[in-house]
C-alpha cells in the first residue's frame, strides 16, 4: 500500500477471456457458454473439472486453435483474432499429454525447432539448447539422441524445454504429465513449478487430477458443463464450497489425505 493508504493500480491481467461461448455443433451444445476469466502475468492457473466441462476448449482459444463463436480472448490488452495464427503460437509455450516430439528430429533440432522458425542464428539457437538441457535436467549428450531413445519422464522434459526454447510470456499444459506413472508425475510437476518460478511465467495447466492441482498452482478453476463454477486459492477451495459439484471434486483430496493419514497412524501403532 501506498503512502496515504492508496492501494497501487493493479496490473491488466496478461489473458482475458471476456464472455467467449462456443459450439462444435452449431446448436445448442455448448463447449463455452459466456466465460469471462482474467490470468494475471506470471500465475499458475489450474483448470479442472470432469471430461466435457470445456477447461481444454478454454485452453486453446488463447493460442487459436480454436475460434470462439462469441466474446473476445486477449492477449495482453490485444484481440488474439487480430494476431496472426502462426506466430502468436510461436510466443506461446504448448505442452500436452504424448509430448508430440518429431520423432525424425534429434530432442536437440525438437528443443530448437521454434527458434529457428523464428529465424535465430544457428550459434544462439545451440547456446538456447545446452541452456535448456540444463535446465530440465537432461545430460548434453542426449541433444543428439532420437525421441525413441528416452524414456516417457524424460521426452516429457524435452516437451517442457521445447515448450519455453523461444522464451514465451505464457505456456499452455494441457494433462501434461497424465500418461507418466505417479512418481515421474510428481517429479516432474515439482520441476515444472521451479521452473515457472524461475522463469516468471504465466502458466496455465488442464488437469483432471485435483490434487496436481492443488500441489501445483495458485489458483484452481473448476469447469462444469462450459461455465466456470468456481475460482479460487486452492486453500480457499479445500475450505469448501456451496456449489455440490465444486465441493465434492475439492473434497477428494482432502478425503485421500484422511486415508493415509489413518492407515500411517494404523501401522504406527501396529
């Protein structure tokens, strides 16, 4: 607070979402129904909600993957729609479930692809994926590898090196670390939010797992049927919610916590 007891203005939000609705069908089937969300720069955002509840169709109107058929998305104060397509994609990191590497392309030519769309030179393009490599815990040597060679943690770590390699404002995850067993996800979900961090990033990550969620970001927005239903701190989410749907999805990590908790203390006693 400033002198006087002024509060200072608060930045624009980097991402608006301002009433966007849309329908694969034409009809009456909304995937978006007047969603207005506002992401503020260098947040963790997770959306949630059940398969259906539109977090992923929300996801990919920022980059335009998809078109909203109402309302307007905008990327720092900008109408997205008047961006051209491919290179606003290139300002944007995207990550997804599968990675997507090429699988003809060495991890290092994966990680430099979008700088070198971008025109960087050859030497700086080089510096940018030993730089990465580093700092997704990869070994140097793997830069001159194939995808297939790497394990699914680790071709997810390319995925995220790749994702930040043009050194974008805003990344988009979308069920990340989903096809990865539970002690990699963990793993990597950690690194990611260090990261982020580090990075000062504004990340917005789909999940269908709530206690990612919480673990990981610093708000949580739970989707249902196309609306937003809730927004909030994962800790003022957990606290409970009036909405059923929203209360039953928070309590479930707090109802996995109770269990192992009363199964430690069994054992401890045993």
């Amino acid at each position: 607070m400033t002198a006087g007891g002024h509060k200072p203005p608060m930045a624009p939000p980097l991402i608006e979402l301002d009433g966007v609705s849309k329908s694969f069908d034409g009809a009456q089937n909304f995937a978006l129904r007047d969603v207005s969300l506002a992401v503020e720069a260098k947040s963790f955002i997770a959306l949630v909600g059940a398969s259906g509840s539109g977090k992923t169709t929300a996801m990919k109107l920022i980059n335009r993957l998809i078109e909203p058929d109402r309302g307007e998305v905008r990327l720092d104060g900008v109408a997205v729609k008047t961006l051209d397509a491919p290179l606003l994609r290139r300002r944007i990191g995207y990550v997804f479930q599968g990675v997507g590497l090429f699988p003809h392309m060495t991890i290092g030519e994966n990680i430099g692809i979008t700088p070198q769309l971008l025109g960087w030179p050859r030497a700086e393009i080089d510096a940018r994926v030993a730089e990465l490599l580093d700092l997704v815990e990869l070994p140097q040597s793997f830069a001159t590898r194939l995808p297939h060679a790497l394990s699914g943690g680790q071709r997810q770590r390319a995925g995220v090196a790749r994702a930040i390699a043009a050194r974008p404002h805003v990344v988009l995850m979308d069920e990340p670390f989903g096809a990865l067993d539970p002690i990699t996800r963990d793993t990597l979900g950690t690194a990611y939010r260090a990261i982020h961090d580090r990075l000062g990033v504004t990340t917005i990550m789909v999940t269908h797992d709530v206690q990612e969620a919480v673990l990981l970001a610093d708000r949580i927005v739970v989707m249902g049927a196309g609306r937003i239903l809730a927004d909030g701190a994962p800790g003022e989410l957990l606290a409970g919610d009036s909405v059923p749907e929203v209360a039953a999805l928070m309590a479930m990590p707090r109802r996995q916590a109770e269990r192992i908790n009363a199964l430690t203390a069994a054992t401890a006693h045993g």
